[in-house]
C-alpha cells in the first residue's frame, strides 16, 4: 500500500470524519473508497466514449428503419 499526504479544507476533513463514522470506517478506508469510485466512473466514461466512437451512423440508421411504423401503445404516447 501507498501512503499519499493530501491538503483538504478543514470543512472537507470535518465532513469527511462525520461521513466515515456514520458509516463506521476509518477516513483513509472512507477517502479509498471514493477515490475508487472517482476512478472506475472515469474509467466507465473513457469505455463508453471509446464504444461509442466505434459506432457507424449508417448502422444506426439501418436498425432504427428496422422499427415498424406503428402507434406508441397504450402509456407510451408522447405528451
């Protein structure tokens, strides 16, 4: 394990120690778990962005013509 020195706001420390206690964690488990959550939606995001940069709009457009013509059913309709 690394340990890594960080400056916060004395609010942000105060908060953070509230948070950790309620939950019954100690702050560096409480600031882990955050900062994993921080990376793995970045990750998420950099995934998504990647998929979707391998999408073609002519297959976009081939499936949705694929979609029969028909009214939205009973709660669906547009309002």
């Amino acid at each position: 394990m690394t340990a890594l020195t960080i400056r916060l706001p004395n609010s942000v420390h105060q908060k953070i120690k509230e948070l950790a206690a309620r939950d019954d964690v100690s702050v560096n488990q409480f600031i882990a778990s955050a900062a994993s959550e921080k990376m793995a939606s970045v990750l998420t995001l950099d995934f998504l962005k990647a998929e979707a940069a391998k999408g073609k709009r002519s297959d976009f457009e081939h499936y949705l013509n694929l979609v029969p013509n028909a009214p939205a059913q009973a709660g669906d309709e547009r309002v």
